[in-house]
C-alpha cells in the first residue's frame, strides 16, 4: 500500500525572524571564493552590534572579502526546519585582543595554522522556513 508524500514548502520570514533564527544557532557554513574556487568551511558564529562575527579553519586573507554565511535546522526525518542565508562584505578581525575575545568564547576548529576570525557586515539577509502541507 503506498501513500502520497506531503507537500514540503518552504516559507519565506521576515529579516527580523531570520536574524532571530541566527541567534539562536551557534554553528553554520561560511562560503567564499578563494582562488576562484568556492570554499565552504563549518563555523561558529555569534550576532553581535548587527555584524556577524564567524570563527572558522580557513587561511587569514588580507584586507576585505565577500562572503556569505548560511546556517540551517532541518530534521531528516520531517524535511521541516528552517534555513537563514546571511551575504555581505567581510573583513578578518586584525585586533589582537578583540580576536583572542573570539577564540575564547567561540569555540573551533584549527587546520595547520589557519584559525580566523572574521566580521560580516550583512548586506543580505534570507530565510525561509521548511513545512509540510498548509503549515506556515
């Protein structure tokens, strides 16, 4: 006997929902270009004065890039959740003591020697939640 699979749809929220969303998760995705490749490296974040501010093993790039943060729950079993996508400019925090802040309270992976720190300043925020059938 088979049944119909539900209708999964994804929901678009409001930029307060989605930082709100962000906040209250500690670990995502930062993706960029190096090298004209695209990397994608796991990461800790936290919010903070409207910036995102993101530890992650990747090589420390001088002066600004552009990077995008994405960070989700989705449980496998439902294909219910949520996922927020964050995109703007960037900058490595050079401050000594404000990056040695950072590596005290956000926790991370190292890779060889690369361990940044690094300020989005968001110029794009989405989201969406993930529903079944009529749910919004």
């Amino acid at each position: 006997m088979s049944t119909t699979p539900a209708t999964l749809r994804m929901v678009e929220v409001s930029g307060a929902e989605a930082l709100w969303l962000l906040e209250g998760a500690a670990l995502g995705r930062l993706v960029f270009v190096q090298r004209d490749l695209t990397v994608v490296r796991p990461a800790r974040h936290v919010w903070e004065f409207g910036r995102l501010v993101v530890r992650t093993p990747v090589q420390a790039a001088a002066g600004r890039l552009s990077a995008t943060y994405h960070v989700d729950e989705v449980r496998a079993a439902t294909g219910t959740g949520w996922t927020v996508t964050v995109a703007g400019p960037a900058e490595v925090i050079a401050d000594q003591a404000e990056a040695a802040h950072y590596r005290r309270t956000l926790a991370g992976w190292s890779h060889g020697p690369h361990d940044a720190i690094i300020r989005i300043h968001p110029q794009t925020v989405s989201g969406f939640r993930l529903v079944r059938g009529a749910e919004s």
